[in-house]
C-alpha cells in the first residue's frame, strides 16, 4: 500500500511541476522509471525501463488541443508493476501503451470537467472575490494532481494480481511475439521524433551515428562525445549572420 501511495506521488508531482513549476521535463519516463525503481527497490531496473519507455514517447508532443497518451500514467504504472511481478521490459512496453491510452481518456475527461472551476474562477472574478478567486484555480490544479494519483494507486493496488495472471496465462509464444513487439516500440518512437526533425541537412550525421554504432560497435557515450564534438566544429565553422553582412557591405 505505501508503496503504491509513493509511486502515486512521483507521478502526480512530477506531472503538476509541469502544470505549476514551469516546464522541467521531470514528467518524463526517463525521470519518473528511475524514481520508481527506487521506491520499488530496484534503482537499475526502473532506469532500464524509463530509458527504453522515453524513447517510445520522445516524439509524443501535445500541439494545440491534442492530447497524447498519457505518458506519466503510463510510465510510473507500468514500470512499477513490472518490478513487482518480475516481467520483463519488452512485456511492460506493450503493458505501458494501453495504459497510456486509457489514461489519456481519464485526462481528457478531467480537462472538460475542470471548465466548471474556470466558469467559477470567472464568476468570482466579477465579484472582485479573492479568495473565491484563488479556489477555483487550485481547484483545478487538484483535479489535475489527482487524475494521475488516482489511476496509478488503483491500478497499482488492482493490478498487481491481475497483471501476474495475465503475464502468467500467456502462452509462450504469445511472450515471444510481445518481446518482439517491444523490440519494435522504440524504433517506432524514434521514427515519431524523427518525422518532427528530419532535416535533409543535416541527415549524414544521422547515418553516421548509425554507422558507428552498426559497424564500430561505438558506445552510446561515445556517439554522445562524437555528436558534441562534430556540433562544436560545426559552429564554429558556420558563418555568423554578422560576418555575411559585414562581408556583403
């Protein structure tokens, strides 16, 4: 039970910075999986996880009135039920997916009932009521913190035996083929980001960080310090806007 409330907290915090904080990305998986894994007891496992879920969802951008899956909900859930019934990170990624999915609706549905608290912020504000004021936007914010507390405690708390007998009636070959499907997920959120990034430009360093690593067998570190350095020489050879001025004057 303390376990579920604490997990319940990560994502509901994490998500209200976001709403409050300003915008620290502390509500993504690759900070939420970690911090479940320590509350669950295992650090290394919720970083594998919140690794591998941040790059399903790294391309997921909320744009105008859309609505992405859920990614907080989905993120601090799944990975916590994955510790406690020992599944391994491809059978959580298929589990994180359809837990985002319903908990986008459960968003939705609280974004068109938090209206009634604007309505009633407005209404206050024309009565010059302060503290009336002041109640209908925290009253919103709290219908905010608790559609990720509530979903992540009872799912938590309903889950668990759930999840433990689905994971244990699949058949093998099932396993094997949502392992595969998990392989896949990652490369899919790669894909996503990359639809929103390909630039033509700029696409050899994209291959060539692919080749180092296919062909190299290079570390992700090392593609990092690669990517750095090719970024530091590539600014500093790119003419500044001034000096083309200066040399068009």
């Amino acid at each position: 039970m303390l376990q579920g409330i604490l997990v319940a907290l990560i994502g509901g915090l994490a998500y209200m910075e976001s709403r409050i904080g300003g915008q620290h990305m502390l509500d993504r998986p690759i900070i939420i999986g970690p911090l479940v894994g320590l509350v669950m007891g295992d650090f290394n496992t919720g970083l594998v996880l919140g690794g591998q879920l941040e790059l399903v969802w790294m391309g997921l951008v909320g744009i105008g009135t859309t609505t992405p899956p859920d990614v907080v909900v989905g993120s601090a859930l799944a990975t916590a039920l994955a510790i406690k019934t020992g599944a391994n990170w491809q059978t959580t990624l298929t589990l994180a997916v359809p837990i985002a999915l319903i908990a986008q609706i459960i968003q939705i549905a609280i974004g068109s009932f938090n209206t009634v608290f604007t309505h009633y912020a407005d209404r206050q504000i024309e009565k010059k009521n302060w503290k009336g004021i002041a109640i209908g936007e925290w009253g919103g914010v709290a219908m905010f913190f608790l559609a990720k507390f509530v979903p992540i405690l009872v799912g938590f708390l309903v889950g668990t035996p759930v999840i433990k007998l689905i994971v244990k009636s699949i058949p093998k070959v099932i396993q094997d083929g949502l392992a595969q499907s998990g392989n896949l997920l990652p490369a899919l959120g790669i894909a996503m980001l990359m639809q929103l990034t390909y630039d033509k430009k700029y696409a050899p360093f994209l291959f060539l960080g692919f080749a180092l690593v296919a062909f190299l067998k290079v570390p992700m570190i090392g593609i990092a310090m690669f990517g750095f350095i090719i970024a530091y020489v590539y600014y500093q050879f790119k003419p500044q806007a001034n000096n083309d001025e200066g040399e068009l004057l």
